[in-house]
C-alpha cells in the first residue's frame, strides 16, 4: 500500500505544478491524502501564484489551505483555477509514489 503522505516537494513553485498536485489530490478520493496535499500547497513557492488565480490574499489562502477547512466559495474558485492550469488530462498517481 502506497504511503498516504504527499511528498514535500520543492518543485510546488508553479501555478500549473500546484494544480497537477492538487487535481491528483482530489481525484484520489482520499480525505487525509487531500489534507496533506493541501497543507504542503500552503507552503509552497508556489502559492502566491496560486493566490493571485484565485484572487484571495495570500495569507488568507495559506490559512485555509494549512487548517484543511475551506468555504464552500473557496473550494470552487481553487477547485476553477487547478481545471484551468491543469497540465495534461488525468492524475498523475507519480505524484504520490
């Protein structure tokens, strides 16, 4: 069984690697998978990018993204930006291995 646990992987410094990591998150299905996606997301290099597609201030995001609790209005509009910047179709299960 693959370990759960989402690398904490530097390459996280692009919109477009946040949401191929993101996308493999949520398609996974698995809630402790996705909550550690999401926190490692917030501290990425990459966040600010992230925050500027969605348009929420950065610290805003980072908090949301860290506790694992989001709005229903933030969850769509993240949920909007990692369709859109998305590189290729599919997850990519690699991203967990």
């Amino acid at each position: 069984m693959a370990d759960p646990t989402p690398p904490n992987d530097p390459a996280l410094d692009t919109l477009e690697a946040i949401a191929a990591y993101l996308a493999s998150a949520f398609e996974s299905g698995d809630p402790e998978l996705l909550t550690r996606a999401l926190s490692s997301v917030a501290q990425a290099d990459g966040l600010a990018e992230l925050a500027a597609a969605t348009g929420l201030p950065r610290a805003q995001l980072a908090e949301a993204l860290s506790a694992g609790e989001m709005s229903l209005d933030t969850t769509l509009t993240l949920m909007k930006v990692i369709d859109l910047h998305r590189p290729g179709e599919g997850p990519d299960p690699a991203l967990f291995q």
